[in-house]
C-alpha cells in the first residue's frame, strides 16, 4: 500500500504539491489541476515543466484526475469531448509512468434528462468506446462511484464494467461519495470489491441532510473500517486523500488562503496515516 493524494488540494502550484507530499513523506501523487487548469489540458509546454519538477523531487504519479465523463459533462454533452481528452492524456500518462486515470460515466442532464434506459445504454455505450481507447493505449480507466450512470448505486457500477467487460475498465473506491448520495459506504465497498484498484479517502458526516466534510475517520464513511479491511486483504494499491475541507472543485468552492489549503492538507494525510497505524498494527 502507498500514500497519495490529489494535489490541487494542497495548492494550486506544482511547487506547493510537491512540497505537500514530501513534508508528508510520500513518493505519489494523483495529478489534477496545475495552476487551475486540469493535467490533460495543459500546454506541452507546462507539461514539461511539470514533469521535470516532478522528476527532480523524485515523485511519482498515482493517477491523473481526468474531467472525464464527469458532473460537468452529462450524457447530452458531445461524446468526442472526452475522446480527444483520453487521446490527450494517454501519451501523457505513459511519459508519467502513470497507470490509472479517473473517470466517471455521465450525469443525466437536469435540464434535458433522458429516459433511465436511455441514460443507461448510452453511458455504456460512451465508457465502451472509452474503454476500448484505454485498452489500446496500455492503460486503465478508473471509474469513480461519483458522478454518472455508474456511481448511482454499487449494482449500477457492476453492471457497468460487466457490460463494457474490459480489463482497462476499474473501479476507484471513493469512501465519502456513498456519504453524499445517501449511500452505506461499507456495502457499497463490499459490493464492487472485486473491481477496486484504487481508493479516495474522503469523509462526510450528513446533517440535517446535507453534507459536512470533516476529516477521515470522523464522518460516515467507514474508512477506518475499510482501510483496515482493504490491508486485511493485502491491498497494494493506493490510499489518495480527497480531503474537501478547504477546496470542493465540483461545487467551486476554494478558499481564498493558500496557508489554509496546504495546512488541512497535510494534517488530512497525517490523520491517515494514523488510522492505518492504528488498523495494520
């Protein structure tokens, strides 16, 4: 098992992220935004750059944190968006040493909602496509229990990677979405097991039927219970924060303190390794 987390949380620049990670201790990295604009979108030219900072530093990245069939393309947007998105970042994520990318499997659209069936057979469709690009590419789509056909209920995202029925379609576990989508996040975990590559560690604890993000461990999304089960089990993937507490992207919510960023960040990833200490004594 390693440490990671996606890293716009910490800061906006590649400097603060890679400062983050080592005054944590940790080699890996999930890359989203860098300077507010998303890994797969930035210019070759920046991309250089980050590369060579990363290099340097001696950082490795865990997994690109693609817009991929996300909460801002539902299932009316033009499929080819996320075609040449996957186009994009494949080169990039092989020059990265980077196995996995994160995706979802389309939002129905609130203003035009297709029928449940077609919203089903499309999005299945759109991640088969996807899926086979990935497939080619070398690499493997991470599919989030977030937004999206898929992320509605653990019996969806099952059904969703055995429609596609590619070993480049995986699942990433996030512990604080079943949380926000009135979800129990230990069966949910139970149930897509067998898919799981790889996990975001966010917690939530409803009030009064909204969410609170609060530190792992203290919301309800038994992460102290799945992280023990998970190194019970020999999991050997990786462990990446997603902490919301300062930065919350789908929702654009960012606090204006870089300070404040980068310090609930850290203890956010100091919190974790203490759960795992205290789970995998």
């Amino acid at each position: 098992m390693f440490y990671s987390g996606i890293s716009d949380e910490s800061g906006q620049t590649i400097d603060t992220q890679i400062r983050a990670h080592q005054e944590l201790g940790w080699n890996h990295m999930e890359l989203r935004l860098v300077d507010g604009e998303n890994i797969t979108a930035i210019s070759d030219a920046k991309l250089d750059e980050v590369y060579e900072k990363l290099a340097a530093a001696g950082m490795q990245v865990s997994c690109f944190g693609s817009a991929i069939a996300n909460w801002a393309r539902p299932i009316t947007c033009d499929p080819q968006i996320d075609i040449d998105d996957l186009k994009r970042a494949i080169p990039r994520m092989h020059r990265f040493n980077c196995p996995f990318i994160r995706v979802m499997s389309y939002p129905n659209d609130p203003n035009h909602p297709l029928p449940e069936r077609e919203w089903r057979n499309e999005a299945i469709r759109r991640m088969g496509v996807l899926a086979d690009m990935a497939e080619d590419g070398g690499i493997i789509l991470a599919h989030e229990n977030c937004s999206g056909w898929g992320g509605q209920s653990a019996e969806n995202s099952n059904i969703l990677l055995a429609e596609v029925d590619s070993p480049a379609l995986q699942v990433v576990f996030d512990t604080g979405n079943p949380v926000s989508y009135g979800q129990n996040a230990w069966e949910y975990y139970q149930a897509v097991y067998d898919s799981i590559v790889y996990v975001h560690i966010k917690d939530i604890r409803k009030v009064n039927g909204e969410d609170h993000y609060v530190y792992c461990g203290e919301g309800d999304g038994c992460v102290r219970e799945i992280v023990g089960d998970l190194l019970a089990n020999g999991y050997d993937g990786g462990l990446s924060i997603e902490p919301h507490l300062a930065a919350i992207i789908h929702t654009g919510e960012r606090t204006t303190s870089e300070d404040k960023l980068y310090s609930t960040y850290t203890e956010y990833g100091r919190r974790l390794m203490q759960i795992v200490e205290e789970v995998n004594p």
